[in-house]
C-alpha cells in the first residue's frame, strides 16, 4: 500500500510523532462502526464519517488514524479520525 521509504518519513502533523500502517482489523472494525447507523464516527474537523476506509495510518499513541484515501495517505489535522470512538 504505502512505499516503505515513504512511511520512513511520514510524521503525524499534530505532535510528529511515527506513523505506522493501520491493521487490517482496525480498518475493518472502523467501517463497521462507520456503516453502523446507530454510531456517529466524526473526525477531529467535526466532519461525519461517512465513507468505508481502503486504509490508514495510525499515530504511534494509536489515538489517530488518517485515512489513506486512493492510496495517498491524508496527512491533514481535521481529517485525523480518534480511535477512542471504536473502542470498547
């Protein structure tokens, strides 16, 4: 999916910590949730989550994921999805 070059230099923009490609499972566990319509999934922008993920890249605390949307990775703040949402 994403070159590993490239992830070697990719940095979350909020704190620039590492970001590492997100696990299948994650993904899957996120789109559930997102195609739930009893569960609101939003960004940090505020913005419903309404498209299923092909992909994301998690920050290294696992409390972000940016979606990878056509295989570029989406690098930008407001489009961050917070994982606690999906957890539990």
């Amino acid at each position: 999916m994403i070159d590993k070059e490239l992830l070697n230099v990719l940095a979350c923009p909020q704190d620039r910590s590492p970001l590492t490609v997100a696990d299948q499972s994650l993904i899957e566990k996120l789109n559930r949730a997102i195609a739930d319509e009893d569960i609101t999934i939003v960004n940090l922008g505020g913005k419903r989550v309404e498209e299923p993920l092909a992909g994301g890249l998690v920050r290294q605390d696992k409390t972000l994921l940016y979606p990878v949307v056509d295989d570029i990775p989406v690098l930008l703040a407001d489009e961050a999805i917070p994982l606690e949402q999906i957890d539990g």
